[in-house]
C-alpha cells in the first residue's frame, strides 16, 4: 500500500493538529476506514483551569469519519480516569457510556468512541485502528489465530473476538500485558482489526502500511490459493425492465413500513462477484466485519430475478432468525425492519437500499469492498464471519443502533423520488430546491445542459432532455428508477411563453411549438410514468404548474392561454383516471413570479411606467399587495406532495396574491 503520509514544513504543530492529520491521512484509504470506520487518539499534558498539568487523551468522537474529521471531531478525556475504568471487574454499556462522558476535559465535545479504552491501555502516544479489508481477509478464516501467526509471528498482540465495549478491552489489558514485547508493533483483534502505534502519528502509520502491505502480499502471493469458483466478468443482460424494478421497491418499503431508496448497480465489478457459481453459498457466510451489520444486514437477498416474492421469502428468514437469536439479550427486544439491504442477482446485478440514497450508497460501498474481502479471504483459504449469534449482538446492540439515530427526525419526503420538468431556472428550480430540502431524492429534467450541476446533492440527477422528445423522456425514467428505484411524485414545470401576438399574426409554428412544448410533452410524460407512480409505496402524487391565464387570458396570448387550458384540462382528467390508483393529481396556477429568468429588469421597467407606477409598485400589482415568489409557488407544491393535500385530488389553487379577473 502506498504511503500518502505528507510531512509539515510549517512546525509548532500541537498533538491534536498532529491526530487529525494521521486521521485524515488513513482515511484517505477507502479500504481501511470505510463509512466511519476506524478510530485514533493522541497522548498529551495540558495545563488545566488551576494551574495543574492534566495528562488527557483525545479520541476520536463517535459518529466522525476519519476522512474529514476536524479538531472538534475529538473527545478529550482524562487518562488517569480511563485507567482507573480499566481495573473495573464489569460495567454495562450505557455505564460505561456516562462514565467516558464523565470523564472528559471538555463538556461540549462529541461522544468519545466506545473503544477508547483501548487507546487508553496501550502505552504509547500515537494509536491508529482500521477495519482494512485485507486484515479482515485474514482474521475471517476458520483459524483466524493460526492464520495471522504465520504472517505477522511476534510482531502482533493477537487478541480474540470479543464484542466491542468494557468486554473487550478488559481481555486487551489483561492479555496485553503478557504477550506485548520489544518487538511488538501492532494488535490485532480477531475479526475486527488492526491497531498501530508508536511516539508519533506519522510512525504509527507507518507501521500500519507495513503491516498491510505484507497482507496484501500474502493475497497477492504464490502460496494463496486460487478463487476457483469465481466466475469471469459477466456480460450485462438487457436492460431491466424499470417497471420491475419499481414492484421490487414497492414490496420492500411495504415490509419497512416506509419508503426506501433503491439503487440498481451494474458495473464490471458487480457482475464479477454476481456471475460466481458459488454465489449463493459465498454470500451466505456472513459480513466482512460485525460493524457492517447495521448499515448492510447479516446477509443479502441472492435471488435470480429478484421479485416480490423473493423478498418476502427474505423477510420470513429474518423473522425466524430474530426468534433464534432474541434470547441472547437480557432485556426485551422488538425486531427491526427485515428487510434487505442489498440485493445479488445473477440476471438484474445489484440492488443497494436504504432510507436515503446516502444509507443506499454506503451500502453500496460496503458491499463492493465485502467482495473484496471475500474473495480474497478465498485466495488465503476459505473465507469464515463470524457465528449468527455473534452478529445478532452487534445488530441489536443499542450503541450501535445509535448510530443510526443520530441523524434525528427524518424530513418529511425522505425515501421518496420526485421528477421535475423545468428544472434549470425560475419556477422549477425552486420546486426542486424545496423537494430536496423536504428529504425526497429529485431528478431534474431541462432543455438546459446545466441542469446537471444545479444542485450538488447526492439525491440530485440533473438530465438534459427536450421535452418533446418521447425517447428522451423514457430514457430520463429509466435512469429515475436505476438511481433511486422508482417514482412517487411528478411535477410538471416546463413550459414557454410565446412572443406576445394577436391571433390573425399568429405564426404557425410558434402555435405548434407551445402547445407541443406545454401539453403535447405533458401527456407524453404522463402516459409513460404514470406505470411508474401506480408503483409508488407511498401513492404516487401529480402537481401541473399552470397559469392565470388558464382562467383570465389577456390579449395576445392566444398559444399560451390555450395550452395551459388544455393542459388543465388533461390534469383534470388525469384525476379522473388515476384515482383507482391512489394517484393525486393537483394544479397550481403562479401569476406575477417576478424572480424568474422571464422577468429581466429592463422588461419590469417597461411594464411598471406603462402602469405608472413604479417597480415595486408593479410587482405587488394583486389583491393583497404582496410580492409572489417562486419560492412561493414551491411552498404550495410541496404542500400538495404531503399530508396536507393527503385527500385532495382535482384541486386547482392559485398562487398569485389575489386577481380580481380570476376570482
């Protein structure tokens, strides 16, 4: 592995800026630190509020990703306080929890990591721990003991799995004490990871390439057995049916009891690992690590074309794996969502989930690098995780279940995908603003190339596409339901307003161009997602932008004014139709959005003196003399996509300040 270390020139670097850059530094490696992986701490004396000087360790704080960990990432805590923990016979968690919280120099730091005590028995300044992938391969072997002896000999303090808490670093401090020697420049604990340490951060990483770097050799080597039973890299079927894909997310946010995000994987690497013959035996043996446990459950689903049914039969595993297993906690337990988290299908690819698209990613991820533990735990022997029980503790072990609660409350839109036309500029924009900000993942269609980087969210896919253009937007559907799994809201956006004209001057083809563009794309759209929307596990629900002008039309806006007629027309009976499907379909008709690109300053200038009056004037130019905002029209779409309009369909609302022509 190669070293990324980067010395300072500038000097007077403190401990803890020294901690952060050895974190940062081995977080660098996607295969040691994966998602929050990991941990570190530094030893040092600072001088406290009397005057004394206080020996404190700082850990790394729960919940912080080594990657990008800051100073304020770290917990300082009393080192004489975690040694005195360390002599305890036995402490609960949650005991154990206060008294590090108890221990710390400064009240507003982030929990410190549940592992601190084991920083804290290791005597030497710099630690650094990682869950890297191939001392994992090592350790998930039938005799993981036997099989880091041969590599590493003496050079390791080798300590046995033990769930992480008080437990284990209670067998660390006693066993550490009788195995470590001179030549000791790592710990390795079983199923879990390797420590390193040393005077300083850069020593201790160091020692960690150089412990890694020979594991990797050994993989790498002639004395590693050939994954025989992998398969060569599978040709990718055709194109899976969206359609499909959508009911498979639908039957797995039914089981969740809420909506979930589904991604649809189908890189070389995925159809590597889903083409072995061995596949369902292989995937079957448990996660790379006990820590995965929570993002990725104990296993996948591993089905060929995955379905309904498929899952279903997954869940009834899990239950009956729940009732094997809920007698090992001695308090009571409620079972968690059954559900799958990731899908292997040797037909369809790979399916990750999870409540957002971060949790589906970081499955993702997750798994990508379990194949590569697996098969290069085959290439040393046979790769072996640990017993079911085992894994049910970390499962349902309650520090491990916050970990996942941290984020809070979700938004009220998290697990659900919206499409919106026009979603470049003005109106649309801000539609898919608020959507994002309400939890749900947005894709966003526009003529406009730039939509692709109109927001830098993972829950943003920005696609150019003319509306008009029937493949387009199928192909825009498809890639909706690949990155996200499916469809639950629709807002239509798009639009264009014609050069103003009477009807006797009226160019054909501009007639042509707005009524394609404003209603013939519409019902292009709807036909084709309309599939899509009935699959919805949360209903799927329609929101038209429409106009005053549907209402009131003025002179010279012929094309305009029939369009959004018609297209009121078509999502009136949209409404009609759709019911019987649980889909709502809603219309808002926006008038005077001055914050659009329509409205240059040069043309508010022109409208305002041909009224009199000035500006401001003209944009409060409505019943309740008030400015209407895109963000406005925003604000009533989202409210029609929740509980609000919960039981409203048909419904056509104006958002315009008051028009005494409409009214």
């Amino acid at each position: 592995m190669k070293s990324l270390w980067q010395t300072t020139t500038s000097g007077g670097q403190s401990a803890l800026d020294e901690c952060v850059q050895g974190s940062r530094t081995i977080g660098a490696h996607d295969a040691l630190v994966l998602h929050g992986g990991g941990n570190s701490s530094i030893k040092d004396t600072i001088t406290d509020v009397t005057g004394a000087e206080l020996e404190v360790i700082y850990v790394k704080g729960s919940g912080w990703d080594m990657a990008t960990i800051k100073p304020q990432g770290f917990a300082p805590l009393r080192l004489s306080r975690l040694r005195e923990l360390l002599t305890v016979e036995s402490i609960t968690d949650a005991a154990l929890v206060n008294e590090l919280r108890c221990a710390l120099v400064d009240a507003s730091a982030p929990d410190p990591s549940i592992e601190s005590l084991l920083h804290a028995l290791l005597p030497y300044r710099a630690v650094l721990h990682s869950h890297a992938d191939v001392i994992v391969s090592l350790t998930n072997q039938p005799d993981p003991a036997a099989a880091v002896t041969e590599l590493f000999g003496d050079s390791v303090v080798l300590i046995p799995y033990v769930m992480p808490g008080f437990d284990l670093a209670r067998v660390a401090n006693e066993l550490w004490p009788r195995l470590a020697t001179e030549k000791t420049r790592g710990m390795v604990l079983l199923n879990h990871g390797l420590f390193t340490f040393g005077d300083t951060m850069a020593e201790a990483y160091s020692r960690h390439l150089e412990f890694i770097s020979a594991a990797e050799a050994a993989v790498a080597g002639d004395d590693a057995e050939p994954a025989a039973s992998a398969a060569p890299a599978t040709p990718a079927p055709a194109t899976v049916d969206p359609l499909a894909i959508a009911r498979l997310r639908r039957a797995i946010s039914a089981h969740a009891g809420r909506p979930m995000i589904m991604g649809h994987h189908t890189d070389e690497r995925v159809w590597d690992f889903v083409g072995r013959s061995d596949l369902t035996e292989i995937a079957s043996r448990g996660p790379a690590t006990p820590d995965h446990i929570i993002r990725t459950k104990r296993l996948p689903l591993v089905a060929s074309g995955a379905d309904a049914a498929g899952v279903d039969g997954y869940v009834a595993d899990y239950q009956a794996y729940f009732d094997r297993n809920r007698g090992r906690s001695p308090v009571p337990l409620d079972i968690l969502d059954p559900t799958p988290r990731f899908i292997l299908d040797p037909e369809q690819g790979m399916f990750t989930v999870g409540r957002t698209i971060k949790d589906a990613n970081i499955v993702r991820d997750i798994a990508l690098h379990t194949f590569d533990v697996i098969e290069a735990g085959e290439r040393l022997g046979s790769y072996t995780a640990l017993p079911e029980g085992e894994l049910f503790d970390i499962e349902y072990w309650d520090l491990e279940q916050a970990k996942l609660r941290m984020g809070g409350a979700p938004a009220e839109l998290t697990g659900q995908v919206a499409l919106v036309t026009g979603a470049a500029s003005g109106i649309g924009r801000s539609i898919a603003k608020h959507l994002l900000d309400l939890g749900a993942c947005v894709v966003g269609i526009d003529i406009s190339p730039g939509v692709t980087d109109t927001f830098a969210s993972a829950g943003w896919l920005g696609i150019p596409v003319d509306v008009r253009d029937r493949a387009a937007l199928a192909d825009a559907l498809r890639q909706t339901v690949a990155r996200f799994g499916g469809l639950d809201i629709l807002v239509v956006a798009a639009g264009v307003f014609a050069e103003s004209a009477p009807i006797t001057a009226l160019d054909g083809a501009v007639w042509d161009r707005t009524l394609a563009i404003n209603v013939g794309s519409v019902q292009t759209l709807f036909a084709i997602a309309q599939p899509l929307l009935a699959e919805s596990p949360s209903y799927g629900r329609v929101v038209v932008i429409g106009s005053k002008n549907f209402a009131a039309p003025g002179p010279g806006a012929a094309a305009y004014s029939a369009s959004k007629a018609a297209l009121t027309q078509l999502a009136r009976v949209a409404a009609l139709e759709w019911a019987g499907d649980g889909i709502r379909v809603n219309t808002v008709h926006p008038d005077a959005v001055f914050d659009t690109a329509l409205w240059t300053p040069e043309l508010l200038a022109e409208r305002a003196a041909k009224y009199g009056v000035s500006i401001d004037e003209y944009k409060r130019r409505n019943l309740l003399s008030t400015e209407v905002t895109s963000l406005d029209v925003a604000h009533m779409v989202g409210a029609m996509v929740t509980a609000t309009f919960q039981s409203t369909t048909g419904a056509q609302v104006p958002v315009d300040g008051g028009n005494d022509r409409v009214i």
